[in-house]
C-alpha cells in the first residue's frame, strides 16, 4: 500500500512541477506569449486580453484579419500572431517593444462566434490559456519561455487542493 501511495504521490509531483512559469523581459524586447488552439479547427475568432483592461483587447481577430479598432491603444502596432496561418492550432502572439507598463496576466481564448464586442469574457468561449507577463527594468533579467523553468532551477507550483491530497496520502503512510 505505501509503495502504491508513493507512485501516485510522484505522479502528482511529476505534473505540478511541469506547471507554467511567468515570461520575464526587459524593456525593449519582442516577446512571445504562446497559446495553442484547443481543436484542428480553422481559428475564426481570436481574442487576447489582460486581466486587468476592461474594455478593450491586447489583440482582436475576426473574419480572417487582425482588427485593431478593438484593441487597446498601448498595443497599436506591436501585436502580431507568431504564425499568420495559425497552423497546428498556433495562435500565439509576439508583443514588440514591451514596456515596464506591459507587466500583467495575458489571456487567450478562442471563440467560436461573435456578435457583439462587449460581453462578459466567460460567455465569449474557451479560456485556452494564461500567460503572467513581467518587465523588469532591472539588466539582470532572465527571459524564459511558459512551461520551460531557468537551467538549474524547477518550476513547483502546488495549490491547497495538492497540499490536502498531499497530507492525506500521508496520512496513510
């Protein structure tokens, strides 16, 4: 029974270790923010928020073309998809010349149909992912990229649903 505990419990650590890490850079830089379409399916309607806008978009995209009438002004001409074909899914987006201003949580959702510009980011579509973002101004900046921890470090994130399942396997111990 411990040896059956103890595989599960590297399990679970196997997959909080592989958690997010936040996309660091210093001003000036052309970073990435990456996001993967959830299906195989023609992207149609892509939008790019950060958490604290209210109104408008980091990046907006509908009908086959990038829309900047919706989009927040302190993105104008530095948003751009990564891969303008979006293939395999691929709908990251490259944020030139980032700015100290530019620090916050950047969301990705892809949309299956829109009507209207301002409705509730929930009802809108899939959440595909979430990406923290921060600008130091600091030269002692280390860019690295979502998922992928700095050489020599790893990434462990555990929330307090791992921690009770950690205790209670313990427990059992």
């Amino acid at each position: 029974m411990a040896a059956q505990c103890m595989g599960l419990l590297l399990l679970i650590i196997g997959f909080v270790a592989a958690g997010d890490l936040p996309v660091k850079a210093k001003p000036g830089d052309n970073i990435t923010l990456q996001c993967n379409s959830p299906t195989d399916a023609a992207v149609t309607n892509l939008l790019w928020t950060r958490t604290d806008l209210n109104d408008d978009f980091v990046f907006f995209y509908r009908h086959k073309r990038a829309n900047e009438n919706y989009q927040d002004p302190r993105f104008h001409g530095r948003v751009e998809l990564k891969d303008p074909e979006m293939k395999s899914g691929n709908v990251s987006i490259v944020l030139k010349n980032v700015r100290v201003g530019d620090t916050g949580t950047y969301q990705c959702q892809v949309i299956p149909s829109m009507n209207r510009r301002k409705r509730n980011l929930g009802e809108l579509g899939t959440l595909v992912n979430s990406v923290q973002l921060i600008v130091f101004e600091d030269s002692g900046y280390v860019q690295q990229r979502v998922g992928q921890p700095q050489s020599g470090q790893a990434a462990l994130r555990a929330g307090p649903g791992f921690v009770s399942l950690l205790l209670v396997l313990l427990g059992f111990l």
